[in-house]
C-alpha cells in the first residue's frame, strides 16, 4: 500500500517519516511542542492582555496552534528547514571588512523569508495531500454505495 504523506514527485525530500510521528494520534502536539520563536509571540502577545485573561488566552492559542500544526504538519516540516536554512545562509554570508565594518550579503532576511517560502511550499503540499485524501474517501463512499445499491 502506498503511504499518502509521501511526495511522489520529489523523493529526495522525504519527510513522510517526519510528518506520520507529527500526525500520529498517540503524538498530539501540544504547546511544548510548538515552537520556541511562536511560544514568544505567543507571550508578548499575552502581554497586552489583562493579567487575568493571559491564561485563558495561552491555553485557548496553544490548543488551536497545536491542532493547525497536526492538520498541516508540512507546514510546520517546511517551514523550521526554511528557517535553519535561512539562518545557515545569514551566517555564512556575512564577514567582517578591514576597518572593523560587516557585510550581510542577505542583510540579515534569509531566515525569515525561508522559514515563509517554507511554510508556503509545505501548506501546499499539505492541501493536495487532503484533496487525495477526500478524493480516495469519496471513492470508497461511492463503491459501498455501489455495492450496497446491487444487493
């Protein structure tokens, strides 16, 4: 049987292994899994809020972002490697000049603009693995339907 979470026609990226323990019912994320750079949005958002409100909002948000992250979770995959390559290019391509000036080639973006070409690409492929998803569902709603129609 063919595993559905597998990218057919781009298989040096595998990130089927990845995706089934992110979605495995036993592995539900939750909030200390989401991460550290959305966990500080998440508080200095809080921040904004009455004292009072600051928990019911985490929990709320944690719940609702752990479960966007378990229906999407190439977007998550996709975007982290955007991310890590991003921040690897930024690194890389800043050095030092005579005079004690610095150079970032990237101007310090790659990461950010990365981690979102990642997440765009990894929502993608998320939304046509749900369309194969619903199309094979459908299918076999329509042959128990069949067969049950010819008995």
């Amino acid at each position: 049987m063919t595993n559905l979470t597998e990218n057919p026609e781009n298989p040096v990226v595998d990130t089927s292994t990845v995706v089934e323990a992110m979605t495995n019912r036993k592995n539900v994320m939750n909030i200390r899994d989401i991460p550290p750079y959305i966990k500080d949005k998440l508080l200095a958002i809080s921040e904004q809020l009455p004292r009072e409100k600051r928990q019911a909002f985490l929990k709320s948000a944690g719940k609702k972002i752990g479960r966007a992250v378990n229906e999407h979770p190439r977007t998550l995959v996709y975007s982290i490697l955007g991310y890590v390559l991003g921040a690897v290019l930024d690194s890389l391509l800043t050095f030092g000049l005579p005079g004690g000036k610095t150079v970032c080639l990237t101007l310090g973006k790659a990461a950010k603009l990365l981690a979102v070409s990642g997440a765009l690409y990894g929502f993608w492929q998320d939304r046509k693995a749900m369309e194969l998803k619903q199309r094979i569902q459908s299918e076999i709603a329509g042959s128990i339907r069949e067969a049950l129609a010819t008995s």
